[in-house]
C-alpha cells in the first residue's frame, strides 16, 4: 500500500470517529437514539407475565426505580423504572447524588417498600435500554406511585420518550411547580437534570 493511500484511509479514519463523537452529542444525535428508543417493541411475554398483576416491592433503588419478588431471566428479581418520570439521581457516579434525590428515594420507601402493588405496562414498550421493566405502578391505597411523584414534587415528568399518559403528567408537574411542592420550592436551575435544561432551556430562569 502506497504511503498516500495510507494516509489517506488514516485521515479518513480520524474524520469518521470525529463525527460520530459530533453526531452523538449532538441535537440531531440525541433526537436519533431517542427515536430508536421510542421503536422497541413491547414484548409480548412481559405483557402476559406482569401486566395487571400484583407483585412484592422488596426493594428501592432510588425514587423512580425499584425491585419487585419475581425472577427476570439471570435475575431473581425483576427491576422496574417508573414510566413517565424522572426522579434527581442518588446512585449515578457521573451526577453524584442530586438535589432532592435522597427525599425521592425515601418518599418511595415510603410509598412502596415491601407493599404489594399492582404493575401496568405500556402496550407499545415494555423495557429501557438497560432491559429494565418500564411500569406504572398502582399503590395498594389506590392511585399510581408514578403520578404520587409528580403531584408531591418529587419527580419531573420525562420529556424524553413519548407514553400513554405523556400529556398528563407534563401537567401534574406543571401543577406541582405552581404550588411550589417538594423540589420546587428552592431547586435551582444548575440542581435540574442535564435533559431537563436541555428540553426546558427557560424553564426557572428569570
């Protein structure tokens, strides 16, 4: 191979590895993975096997995610991310823990921890990209821990992918900073979740 050819599939290289680091931060990136998100089926069998059905919460991650008593493939549990919602991060290296977030876990200790709840899924998608169970959970009082969140001020409504109760729970959140619950009574712009000023780029600016 001549030494211009060589140089040529180098430089050639370099640019490509360039824009996929560009593609990937980038809007269009973002925009991207999340369609490609938003296109995973729902799986028929997580239907069939949680759909409807009450299970154990025998443990809390953090608020918006959780452990219910029923094996999931290598697992002998099944974790589940609250669909629809956003709550600040405890455990996340690269974010440390997040305003609020330690009243969010504990609210859903609260709420939830080693009561028996009933699981719903979304018919369109039924997993996160780290195969997590996507669910709004119904408490046993009545009512879904998920929209509990959002009305106490304990979570953001996610704006990321759309879901079957989308609209709803923009409004909840909306309603929730109004009355200045939970979080909005002091959070800062620099305490919100990186998407969220992304999406929300006025949002408590004044």
């Amino acid at each position: 191979m001549s030494r211009h050819r060589r140089t040529g599939l180098i430089v050639a290289g370099l640019l490509a590895a360039v824009l996929t680091v560009w593609f990937d931060h980038s809007q269009l990136g973002r925009r991207w993975w999340r369609q490609a998100e938003s296109r995973q089926p729902a799986r028929s069998d997580d239907l069939e096997k949680y759909h409807a059905k009450t299970f154990t919460v025998i443990n809390v991650v953090d608020g918006d995610t959780l452990d219910i008593d029923i094996a999931d493939g290598k697992y002998d549990h099944t974790r589940i991310r609250l669909w629809g919602i956003d709550t600040p991060e405890t455990k996340k290296p690269e974010t440390g823990v997040m305003y609020f977030g330690p009243e969010a876990s504990e609210f859903t200790k609260e709420l939830a921890l080693g009561k028996q709840v009933t699981v719903y899924l979304d018919e369109n998608r039924t997993r996160d990209k780290y195969d997590r169970l996507l669910a709004y959970i119904k408490l046993p009082a009545g009512g879904f821990l998920n929209e509990v969140l959002l009305t106490e001020g304990f979570a953001y409504a996610d704006l990321r992918f759309k879901h079957d109760f989308y609209n709803k729970y923009k409004q909840l959140e909306s309603a929730a900073r109004g009355r200045k619950k939970g979080l909005w009574q002091n959070v800062t712009r620099e305490q919100l979740p990186q998407w969220l000023q992304r999406e929300k780029p006025t949002l408590l600016k004044k």
